[in-house]
C-alpha cells in the first residue's frame, strides 16, 4: 500500500523541519520549556528524530515503525508549541499569536497523518 497523501505532507514536514533543527537550531532556542535540560542536544536529536522518521514512512518495511515514532515526536515537541503559544501571548504580534496558537490543534491531524502511515 502507498504511503497516503496526509502522511506524505507530515514526512515533508519532518525533512524540511528536520534540516532546520541541524542546520540553525537557534531558530528553536525560544520554544524550549526551562524544565528540559541541555536545550541544543534535545534540538539537535528531535531533527535526526524527525529525519528519521521521514525516511522510514517513505519506505514500507520500516513505515508501521516510524508512523508510530513519528506519534512519539509530535507528542514529545508539543510542550515547545505550548511555550511558543503562552510566549505569543505576551506580545502585540498579532501574526506571532495566529502562528503559534494555531500551530496547537494542527497537532492533531499531524498524529492522525502518522496514525496513517503506521497503519498502510
């Protein structure tokens, strides 16, 4: 079975956002909750987390795997999209809320997307 479109869009995601985490990881700085320790490995390994998880939804043998790691990851990054949506509200960027509020409930069709990937 082909990998279905939503999961094709989440596997894009994760490369493109992936590459961000290596290649400027201080673009995520801001998002990380004081609590988590050693801010720019945790960076750093939830890109090669979400690489990974990419690859292995474009490949079936290893697609029930990264469909459902890739859960883990959405789930595991939520906090940061919390802090970023707590942090926009102390601000008057009236884009930065939209941003970083509505990046909240798209978690759920990302999980729903890599619930797909798991399960095809």
């Amino acid at each position: 079975m082909s990998l279905p479109l939503s999961a094709k869009v989440l596997a894009t995601g994760f490369t493109v956002s992936g590459v961000v985490h290596l290649v400027k990881p201080e673009v995520f700085e801001p998002l990380m909750p004081a609590w988590v320790p050693a801010h720019r490995e945790v960076i750093y390994a939830s890109g090669v987390a979400e690489l990974v998880c990419a690859a292995g939804m474009a490949v079936p043998a290893t697609r029930k795997v990264a469909g459902y790691a890739s859960v883990a990851v959405l789930l595991g990054v939520f906090p940061g999209n919390v802090k970023m949506a707590q942090d926009s509200l102390r601000t008057r960027s009236t884009r930065f809320k939209a941003i970083a509020i509505g990046r909240l409930p798209m978690q759920l069709p990302m999980i729903r997307a890599a619930l797909k990937a798991a399960r095809s």
